[in-house]
C-alpha cells in the first residue's frame, strides 16, 4: 500500500512539472540553475577560490622524503697522484671508493621564508576572484536575453499560428458554401479554384510556422534545462507595451566591473614584474642515514649527518625581460582605459537608443493593432458582399491578403518591442 502511494505521488509530481504553464520570470530561474554555461561560469569562482588555496598552501612549510637503494655492480674509480700513498711522482693509480651495496634515507624540511612572487600571485587571485564573478554576471545577462527573446519570439509564433488556424477556418468555411453555390450553378467554378489555392498557400504557411515553433521550443527547452521530450507550456503574453520593464533604476554594468578589475589587474603584473627584481629567501633542513655493506668482507656500518641552511635566489640580470614586460604593461594599460572610455560610451549610447526604440515601437504596435482591427472589419463586409453575390472572389482574396499582412505588422511590432525592451534591460544589466 505504501509503495502505491509512493508510485502514484512521484507520478503525480512530475506530471505537475512537466505540466506547469511556465510565464518568463520561472523561465529565467530555471535558466539561471539548469544551463550549462552559467553553471560553468560558477565554476571558474569555485576554481578560483580553489587556487586561492593552493598558493595559501605554498606558504607552509614542505616535508619531503627520499630512498635511494644501490647495488653497485662496478665501483666506480678515480684517478689519484700515486705518491699519495708512497709511490713515485709522476704516476698516478686508480682508488676506488665504496661498497657494493648502499642504502640511504634522508628527509627534508623546507620553509619559504620571503618570496615576493607568492605574494603577487595570491594578490593576482584576489583580483581574479572580481574577474571571474563579473564574468559571471556578464555570462547571466547574455543567457537570460537569449531566453527572453526566444520565450516572446515563441510567443509571437504561437500568435501568427492563431491567426493562420483562424484565416483557414473562414476560408474552409467559406469554400464549402461556395461549392454549394458552384453545384448549383450559381457562380463559376474559377472563384472556387482561387479560393483553394489561397486555402493552400495558408496551409503551406501553418506547416512552416509549425516548424519554426517546434524549432524554438527545443531551444528554450535547451536554455532552462527541460528535457527535449518534455512538455512546454508557456503563459500568453499580452500584446502590450511596456511590460517587462519592471526596475529602470536599478542599473548595474557587469561590462565595466569587468574592466575595472582588468584594469586593477594590469597594475598588479606591474607590481609582480617589480618584486621580480628582489630574492627570495627559504630554510631548509636535512637529514640523512646512509647504511653501506661489502658482503665479501661481512663489512656492515651506517652513516647518519644532518644540516641547516639559508637558500637565497636572486636574479642578477635576465637580459632585459622584466624590462620589456614593464614596457608592455604600461602598453596594456593605455589600452584597457581606451576600451573602458569605448565601452562607457556605447553602453550609453546602447540604453538611449534602446529607449528611444521602445517609445517607436510601442507606437506601432499600438498603430498595427489598430490597423488589424480595420482590416478585420473589412475582410468581414467584404465576406459578407462575397456571399451575397455582389462582388468577385478577386476582392475578397484581397481583402483576406489585407488581413494577413495586418497580422503579421501586430506579430512583427510585438516583437520589435519585446526586443527593444530587452536590449534596453541588457544595457543597463538588470534583466531578471
């Protein structure tokens, strides 16, 4: 019994997923946890923080081990003046030293006592940190506009599949009545025949829009993270204006936040490449047991030593290489404030033009709804002249073309809306 319930409760909680109307704000959380290139994007700051730790590490002291287990097959030989031991001068003999067998342990401690590269880098991982996160931020805003736009353009498509369906629907209906009228001898059967291939051109055009909706469900499919055989449902967005700019105040750059910390960057490799120039100081200690045998004369004794020592690395001439990356930093500095001075104004400029868009394009959608609603009135007297004989299928296919091309400048000013709104938000980073 209690494994039903559990069935029938795991059945019922995924049908509630997969079954949920999703509207754009859901759409947007499920982005910001589900696609990939975000969550890669908080990777980085999780590897940076990894790092970070890793340069803490390289402060501590170091504890290090080694064996070194010889069998000497052949002693080796060096060549010594034979009067050392008596001989003539002039002559030289050949002394070998050691045993066949050596056997030696030794461990070593090392501490870096002053290494001014160290502290560079751990500073250049701080700044790596701001790096990364605007990276990310950046990286959020780029996946939410391309969700948004994929979620209106989906809606606009879903609209123009409305009215295809509808304009089908009312040239299906009309046909039949005008086959009847055909049958009964009251009209041509060209009028019935222009009527069809207008009826056909938009059936052809209903399975293309099909297409294209099929085509940018699996994509925003792709962007929250639903699987591709997952059902997508999407809340109808009204043909307005204005209605995704929630919070026009709260601006924030990520772009220049970027900036200021290459920025903030360059000017630490400036201090790196001159700490460069300084030593680095490390203490180190060691001690080491060496056990030799010489079997042959059942010779057997064991060699322990020990020592403490000061290590100091200090480049004296690198043959102009910090020089020349001091000249190229200062290069890349001039550089990063051209394309910060750059940026600031085209973001400017992007928000002003974005906003002066929405005004135009809520104008039109406004005049294209307006014009829709003529030319559905027209296509209404002028189906009701076609049924009562009084004019030629020609003008009532014109009056159907009208209707079309009226839907489709509603559909079209939508989403030129919808787009310069989300250009607007993207310009000022605050797409939520």
């Amino acid at each position: 019994m209690k494994y039903n319930l559990l069935i029938t409760a795991v059945f019922l909680s995924s049908f509630s997923v997969f079954s949920q109307v999703l509207d754009l704000a859901t759409c947007l959380k499920m982005a910001d946890t589900a696609n990939t290139n975000i969550r890669n994007a908080r990777l980085d700051i999780d590897v940076n923080a990894i790092q970070k730790k890793v340069y803490l590490a390289s402060r501590l002291p170091k504890l290090t081990a080694t064996g070194d287990y010889r069998y000497n097959a052949i002693i080796a030989g060096q060549v010594v003046p034979a009067e050392f031991f008596g001989g003539p001068p002039g002559t030289y003999s050949t002394v070998k030293f050691g045993v066949p067998y050596n056997l030696s342990n030794s461990i070593q401690l090392t501490q870096i006592l002053y290494n001014p590269q160290l502290n560079y880098g751990f500073a250049a991982l701080d700044i790596n940190q701001k790096i990364v996160a605007a990276q990310e931020r950046l990286m959020q805003q780029d996946i939410k506009q391309q969700v948004s736009s994929t979620y209106f353009n989906l809606q606009a498509i879903v609209k123009q599949l409305e009215f295809v369906e509808s304009n089908i629907a009312n040239l299906t209906k009309l046909i039949a009545n005008l086959q009847k009228s055909y049958e009964l001898g009251l009209v041509i059967e060209t009028e019935v025949d222009k009527l069809k291939i207008s009826r056909l051109t938009l059936l052809n055009t209903k399975l293309s829009t099909e297409a294209t909706k099929t085509q940018l469900s699996s994509l925003l499919k792709i962007l929250i993270g639903i699987n591709s055989d997952g059902e997508l449902s999407l809340v109808s967005d009204e043909m307005m204006e204005n209605t995704i700019l929630v919070d026009q105040n709260n601006i924030n750059h990520p772009e220049l936040e970027l900036m200021a910390a290459q920025k903030e960057m360059n000017a630490e490799e400036r201090k790196g490449t001159k700490m460069a120039y300084l030593p680095s100081v490390s203490f180190y200690a060691s001690y080491n047991y060496a056990y030799n045998i010489k079997p042959k004369d059942d010779f057997r004794t064991g060699i322990n030593s020990a020592f403490l020592g000061l290590h100091l690395d200090w480049t004296l001439f690198d043959g102009f290489e910090k020089y020349n990356k001091q000249k190229m930093n200062a290069l890349n500095k001039d550089k990063l404030e051209n394309q910060e001075a750059l940026l600031t104004k085209q973001l400017a400029l992007l928000s002003e033009t974005a906003k002066n868009q929405i005004d135009v394009q809520a104008s039109s959608l406004e005049t294209a709804k307006e014009q829709l609603g003529l030319a559905n009135k027209v296509y209404v007297q002028t189906q009701a002249q076609f049924t009562a004989g009084t004019i030629s299928s020609n003008e009532l296919i014109q009056a159907d073309n009208g209707l079309q091309q009226a839907q489709t400048n509603v559909v079209a000013a939508y989403i030129q809306l919808r787009q310069a709104e989300l250009a607007y938000l993207r310009s000022i980073g605050s797409i939520k």
